[in-house]
C-alpha cells in the first residue's frame, strides 16, 4: 500500500517531498494551454492564435473552480486517513467521486450552452470569434476529464502520494504535444483539434490515477464481501463474537485487505488470539465450500451448503418452526435445480441470483393454459382476462383499515379496485364474506363502499343458499323483535324503517355468508357491451345466533342439512364464537362455527 504517514520524520524534509512534486504538477497543467497556443500560433495563423488566447481568462476561471471544489472534497479524505477511520476514509471517497460526476456534468451543460453567449459578453472580435468558440467550446466538453483527474489526483495527495499524480501529469502533458501536431497537421482539424487533443491526455491522465489506485490502494476499495461475511460469519452461531469481528475488521482496514484474508492468518494477531481456534474452523468451513462451488453441480453445490455450514443441524434443533424454514429451504433447491436443468453448462450462482432478484411470479404466466390464475391487484396491472373474481371486497379489508386514516390512500386502493375491474374482458365477479376469520377472531365487516359506488344499473346480485337462509333467520328475528316491542315500546315502525333503508342502500338484497364464513358466489352474466356482474355475500349487519354458543355439549346429537345426522364431540369457544367438532354419520368429523352453522338439535 502506497500511503505515506506525514506525521513522523523530519518535518521540512517531509514539507519539501509532498510540496514540490504539488508545485510542478501546477505548472504542468498550464503547459496544456501554453503548448496549444504554440502549436496554433505556429500552424494556424495569428487570427487562430488570437482566438485560442482570448478564452485564456474564462478557461482559467472555470477550469479553477473545478480544482477548487476537489481541492477541497480532498480534505475529508486527508482527515479520515490522519485518523486511521479507514470506514469514513472510504465513506467519503465515494461521497465525493458522486458529488464531482454531479457538479462536472452540471458545470459541462451550463458551459457548453452559453459557450457562444460569453464570448459574446467577453466582446470577442468578430475576426477571430469562430477560432475562439471552436477551442472553448471542446475545452468546455472536456470538464468531466478534468475533474476525474483532479479528483483521484487529490485522493493520491490525501494518502501522502504526490509524486505519482505529477508523473502521470507529465507523461500526459508530452502526449498532448503529440496530439496537438497529429490533430493540426495531419488530420487538419484546425483550432478545434488543439482542444480534442487537451480533452484527451487530460482524460488518459484521469484513468492512469483510477488505475494506479484500484491497484494500489486497496484500502480505498468498498468490500461488499466483507459485509457478506459479517451477516454469516456466526449464523448458525461458531463462538464468534461482535468484538472478534470488529477487531477482524480493524486488522483488515489498517492492512488494506479483506476481512476473510485476516481470518485465514489469525494466528498471526495477537488480538485475535483467543478466537483464533473459531476463526479457523470457520476458514475450514469457507474452504470446502469454495471446493465444493469448483466442483459440484450448481444444484448440489446448493444442497452441500446445509450440511458443510451446519444450516440444517440448527434449523433441526429448532423443531417446528425449523421445519416449515426447512421447507422453503427445499423449494429454493428445487428452483436451483430448475434453473441448472435449464441453463445446462452455463448455470452459475450469480446467474440464478440475478435471474432470482428480477423474475416475479407473473414472469412464468401462460396465458394458454387451462388455469386459475390468483395475483395481487398490483400483479394485474396491464394483463386482462375474460373472467375476473375479486374476492374480499369488505370495509377494513379492502379498502384496508389503514387507510381510513388517510384520503390519499383511500383514493389509491380505490384507484387499484379500478383496475382490477378493469381486467375483466366478459364477466366480473365481485365477492364479500358476512363473517370471516381474521387473525383468530371472527369479524363482521361492511360490504365495501367500493360496491356501493357501483352503479346499480350495471349490478345484478345474487346470494348463496347459506345467505339466502340467513336472510329468512334475520327476517324473522326482525318480525319477533317488532311484534314484541310495537304494543309496549311503539318500536315497530323504526325498526322497520332500519330494514328498509338497510335493504335500499344494497340493492333491495339480502347478504348472507357460508357455513364456514366463506363467500360462495353463484355465477352471474352480464352482457360484454359495457355491463358487469357483481356477487355480494356478506352484511355489515349482525346476524342473531342459530341457537347460542351454549346449546351445543359433547355428546349432542344434531343434524345439518348437508351433511346429516352427527354427535357433537368437542365445542371450543373462540373470538366471541363456539368452534364445534361435529362426526356426522355419513361425511366424517367436520368443524363448524356454532353462530352461524344450519344446525338444530335432535333427539334418539
């Protein structure tokens, strides 16, 4: 590594080696224009001549603020280094790298569209205004060369090296006198070939410097790899800590190599002395993997992961929750396998990686095949098909029950409910439940008023049998109650006007749910030519109980109207319901909510 330490030593010594080398690279930089306005004024002509030099003060004016401005990113740099933050060090060189390609390609812009109007506001002479323009106008383009080598050249400065920056200068500066005699004299490109030729060995400059320091100066080079090792070093868990990582990590950057390297001569540090036992057996581990990859099929590569990392032993020890990751473990296999079986020789990891990291699921649609298709409403967008259910179509569900806190996102999800009714070329089917299990409890949510913005001309609703018949029981739980409170409490007339209005804002229909809290919607048609049909069924109303969670008991004998005669075995009450364990005679053990099931005792 090529730093050098300014803090030890002679300090006049160490002034005059940074200092001088700092001063010629200075004058080297002005031989650029120096030897331009010979070249020109030697093979052009005095109007040529008088063009070039008259850009002298605005090139010296732009050109400087660039070297100002990496003049200066240089200064974090020289501070990381002095404090050994080798982290910060590389922090901010990328920092820096990004805000001078931003500033170059600005200032470039803004230059070369105005190239014309300065001169125009320097009052060149018409006589040698297009010589003037030609010149500055390539000079201008070449702003990003500059930078790139006042950049990295300052990087260099900022590490201790003065003197490389200075030999690539000189050799550059050599170049453009050659350049500036092919362009002239050979190539006849007149002033313009002056600037091309500067534009060039600045450029040539700027990439030798990135060269030297992608070689050199390891301790500049961001290490993904080392933050790879960081995230698996001790997963499955290899007795190494936090603090034997980060003093892995301390070594590397002092040394200006990876972490993997100080792990594979641990030994060697005392500060890793203790953990040095760990550290190998997880270098070991590192290189039968590295054998296996050289080796092995891609797919079984994959398969030896488990077992050469330990993976599967812990995931094993973890019991069920393991075991279903043991099982997403397993499909990854089977997509490496596919994937191997597919690209044959030139399957690679990288190559599954980067296929992993851009296919979706929607990438492996065949629109040929005789299949249900399920995606999200985001999936759908710009696909249509001849027949489309969404299903869910309930207040806190969709729309969800965040966004009722914000009208921006319930005009998203009402915008994305339009393009999932958009995707219906034939025939639409729109669904929602009465009740339905959410995270362990049993939620009655309204229809959602997605269904309600619906032009009713344009619905034709219909309901499951289980809803028909939850419709008869509120019916006549609604009759009941009227009959009851009109002779005591004169009720009757406002319980029927809460029927009603219920009835009229939904189409004058009924919604009810399925035995089980699923929506099961009959087909509905509707013509191609604009109109769409909807299935609604479910109710944001509350639905009286068959017969109360407390009527049924082990031992019950009951009868339903699917699946027969049966003996209730178990009843377990959950979320405000009764789940029911029913062994019927003729369809086996079912589970049933006791709330809403078509059951009714029986006797022997």
């Amino acid at each position: 590594m090529h730093t050098k330490d300014l803090t030890t030593g002679s300090p006049m010594k160490l002034i005059l080696s940074f200092m001088l080398p700092l001063v010629f690279g200075l004058l080297f930089q002005q031989v650029y224009s120096m030897v331009d306005t010979i070249v020109v004024g030697k093979f052009l002509g005095v109007d040529a001549l008088a063009g070039v030099g008259s850009t002298g003060s605005i090139t010296f004016l732009v050109l400087g603020l660039c070297n100002g401005v990496c003049a200066g990113f240089a200064i974090p740099v020289a501070q990381k280094f002095g404090q050994r933050d080798f982290d910060g060090l590389r922090r901010f060189v990328g920092n820096m790298i990004w805000l001078g390609c931003v500033i170059a390609a600005a200032v470039t812009l803004v230059t070369t569209l105005l190239c014309r109007q300065i001169l125009l506001w320097m009052d060149t002479p018409a006589d040698t205004f297009s010589y003037a323009y030609d010149y500055i106008f390539v000079i201008f383009l070449g702003i990003p060369a500059t930078m790139l080598y006042n950049l990295l050249s300052g990087i260099l400065r900022s590490l201790g090296d003065s003197k490389t920056p200075l030999v690539f200068l000189i050799m550059c500066s050599l170049l453009n006198v050659v350049l500036d005699i092919v362009f002239i004299l050979t190539l006849n490109m007149g002033v313009a070939g002056a600037g091309w030729a500067t534009l060039l060995s600045q450029l040539i400059s700027g990439v030798l410097c990135l060269y030297f320091i992608v070689k050199k100066f390891p301790i500049l080079h961001l290490k993904q790899d080392d933050l790879r090792l960081r995230r698996i070093i001790n997963e499955p868990a290899r007795k190494i800590g936090a603090t034997t990582v980060q003093n892995v990590a301390d070594i590397a950057a002092g040394l200006g190599v990876s972490m993997l390297e100080v792990i594979e001569h641990a030994p060697d540090y005392p500060a890793l002395a203790r953990a040095s036992a760990a550290l190998g057996g997880f270098w070991r581990i590192y290189r039968r993997l590295k054998e296996a990859y050289d080796t092995m099929p891609l797919d079984v590569f994959v398969s030896e992961i488990l077992e050469i990392t330990g993976y599967r032993s812990m995931l094993e020890a973890e019991g069920e929750e393991g075991q279903t990751r043991m099982e997403n473990i397993g499909q990854l296999v089977s997509s490496v396998k596919t994937y191997a079986d597919q690209r044959g020789p030139e399957a690679s990891l990288p190559g599954f990686l980067e296929e992993v990291a851009l296919i979706s699921d929607i990438d492996s649609y065949d629109e040929g095949a005789d299949v249900v298709v399920l995606m999200t409403m985001h999936a759908a967008k710009g696909l249509e098909f001849n027949y489309v259910f969404i299903v869910g179509l309930e207040e806190g569900i969709f729309p969800s029950e965040m966004s009722r806190y914000s009208n921006e996102d319930l005009e998203e999800e009402r915008r994305l409910c339009y393009v999932g009714i958009t995707r219906a070329k034939k025939e639409l089917y729109l669904s929602c439940a009465n009740s339905r299990m959410l995270f362990g409890q049993t939620k009655h949510n309204r229809p959602s008023r997605f269904l309600e913005e619906i032009d009713a001309s344009l619905v034709e609703v219909e309901q499951s049998p289980a809803a028909a018949q939850t419709k008869a029981m509120r019916q006549r739980y609604m009759q009941q109650q009227n009959a009851y409170l009109q002779p005591e409490y004169g009720a009757a007339s406002m319980r029927s006007t809460v029927q009603a209005g219920y009835s009229a804002r939904y189409g004058g229909a009924s919604h009810g749910s399925g035995a089980s809290g699923a929506s099961r919607p009959a087909r509905q048609r509707a013509s191609v030519g604009g109109g769409f049909s909807t299935v609604q069924a479910g109710s944001a109303a509350s639905v009286p109980r068959t017969e109360g969670s407390g009527a049924y008991r082990p031992g019950d004998l009951v009868e339903h109207k699917v699946f027969g005669r049966g003996e209730v075995l178990k009843v377990t009450p959950v979320a405000g319901d009764t789940i029911v364990e029913i062994r019927f005679d003729t369809a086996g053990v079912k589970k049933t909510m006791a709330n809403y099931a078509p059951l009714k005792h029986i006797s022997e």
